[in-house]
C-alpha cells in the first residue's frame, strides 16, 4: 500500500506525449459510493476517531463519512507529487468505504483561533477525493500547497498521526453511465481532481460507452498533476483523450502552449449539442476566460467566455 501511494505520487510530471491520446482506464482515483435512498446511519465512538455504522440492512455498507457532522480522520502518511502539490492518505474503518457519490466532495475545516466570544473560529475549504472508489479503509487528498492559503498551509504541516476535521459529501454533477454521448472537460491546476472521479467512473464501468476528451492546463510541465496516470488511461482506453497545454513551455514540450483558446475547444471537445456536456474546473482567472465564474451564491451562474462565444448554452455546461 505505501508502495503505491509512493508511486501514485510520483506519477506527475513526466515530459509529454502527442497532443490528443486515446486512452482507456488502469483504475485510479474516485471516491464513489451509492446512495441508496434510505437514511444513513452513523456513529462515532471515540473522540478522535471516525468509526460508522451500516448505512442500510440490505447492503450491509459501511461508510466513514457523516453529512452532518465533523469527524476527524487520521493521517497515514504523505507523498510529494510535484514542486508545490502533496497527496495525503487518511485513514478510518478497514471495513468502510468513505461513501462519496459521482461527482461530491468533501469539506475540511481547521481552527484558525477564537472570536471575540472566545469561541474557535475555522477555516473551510472544500476538496475532492482521488482515491479508489470501492478503497476501504482510507481516502487520497492532491493538494497544491499555497503560500498564503490557510487551509492548505495547514496541511502543510500535518504529520502521521494528526488529524483533519471532515464532513460531507457535498453533491455536485451527480453522474449517471451514459448520460451524455460525449463529455468534455477543461480543468486547470488542482481542478483536475473532480475531472479523476468522473473519468474513473466511466472508464471502470464496461456498460458506459461515454466518450471523454480532457483539456488539461497548467503553467509547466512541471505544474502536471498526474500527468503518468493520465497517459497510461489515455493510452489504454480509446474513449478517452486528453490534450496538454502550458503556458511556459520546456525545451522539449511537445503539448499545447498558451491559454485554452477557441480553436483548442472547437478541436478537442464535442461541440453544442443535447448530448455533450462540457465540464470546467480550475483557478478563477481560468474560469472568467473559458465559462465565467459561479454566481455569489455558489450556484452555476452565467455562461461567459469562450464557451459561449462558440455557441454553447447554460444546459451544456457545469462549473465545478
């Protein structure tokens, strides 16, 4: 198990193949789990640790998380990924599952002080699990650690044996095999990890025939989270493709250059219709040039950017 974590890790920047790549799945990160409908139950007995309970008599399922809930997860170890991203495993119940649907995240939170009241104060930021979706026992976080971010500093310094306060899942796209002829995705950065979940979810899945093509931006190569991982399912898996494009390019680099521009969308992803969906995540500056960003009250919000300008509607796009 270390091994690979080790080796997951190190799986990042590795310089480049051909633009587009056809690919299929050697199985890497989600975090999936159905939801039944029934109501989840759960408990913790310990303070410090998150133990559950079955989520209902006829699965027999177990699952870590709690959506109500903060409950603490312990750290296992760590693997540096690149020059500013790290992953980190966390542990709980060796016969759970950590209970996420296709696409969801988690919310983290670590105290920043006390108010006034002298009450904790917290910080909350939310991440998305790259881990097996059927792992028990343990999630993967891929965190590109900020100078200035609370949250991720905080990580920063977590050592084996800390814990990190979670809760969720928090829904997002909720994903059905063949819901969509042909997916698209534009991730910048650590926006590429819901991007994982859903292309992992397709690939696994003999019955889904989706077709995926991912636009991956970054400011390196250096900056690729993942990049091995990505080659070896695009190599592997010819209903999906994926295309590279940094803005400082090495000596070398035989990908894409500069900022996703109208002719990489027009020529890589399924163009507007009722059966593609494109799906975006990445920095906000990212966002404003390719979709626009989310309204102030976190929901979808206007479609702007180069999607719109090439014909795209609202009903065609999701911003993560």
């Amino acid at each position: 198990m270390a091994m690979f974590f080790r080796r997951l890790a190190k799986s990042a920047p590795i310089t480049f193949s051909n633009a587009f790549r056809g690919s299929q799945s050697s199985s890497f990160g989600v975090i999936a789990a159905t939801f039944s409908g029934g109501v989840l139950y759960y408990f913790t007995s310990s303070p410090n640790l998150a133990h559950l309970d079955s989520i209902n008599e006829e699965s027999q399922k177990k699952v870590a998380l709690k959506s109500d809930k903060w409950l603490e997860f312990k750290l296992h170890e760590t693997a540096n990924v690149s020059h500013n991203t790290k992953l980190y495993r966390f542990s709980f119940d060796s016969d759970a599952e950590l209970g996420l649907d296709i696409a969801s995240c988690i919310l983290t939170r670590a105290p920043t002080g006390q108010n006034d009241e002298g009450k904790t104060k917290y910080v909350v930021r939310p991440y998305t699990p790259i881990s097996d979706p059927d792992a028990k026992g343990y999630f993967d976080l891929m965190i590109k650690l900020y100078p200035e971010g609370k949250m991720s500093q905080h990580f920063a310094k977590l050592k084996p044996g800390d814990v990190v306060e979670v809760k969720g899942p928090i829904e997002k796209l909720r994903y059905t095999p063949n819901m969509k002829k042909h997916i698209g995705m534009i991730a910048g950065g650590s926006g590429i990890t819901p991007m994982l979940q859903i292309v992992e979810a397709i690939l696994k899945n003999p019955d889904d025939k989706t077709q995926v093509s991912l636009v991956y931006a970054n400011v390196s190569p250096d900056d690729i989270l993942l990049k091995q991982k990505l080659d070896i399912l695009a190599t592997s898996h010819p209903n999906f493709k994926v295309f590279y494009t940094v803005d400082n390019p090495s000596k070398d680099w035989r990908g894409g250059v500069g900022y996703v521009s109208k002719d990489v969308v027009s020529k890589g992803l399924p163009g507007p219709g009722d059966d593609s969906l494109i799906l975006v995540c990445g920095p906000p500056g990212m966002m404003q040039h390719i979709s626009g960003g989310k309204a102030k009250d976190y929901s979808q919000g206007e479609l702007s950017g180069v999607l719109k300008e090439l014909g795209y509607t609202e009903e065609m796009v999701y911003k993560f």
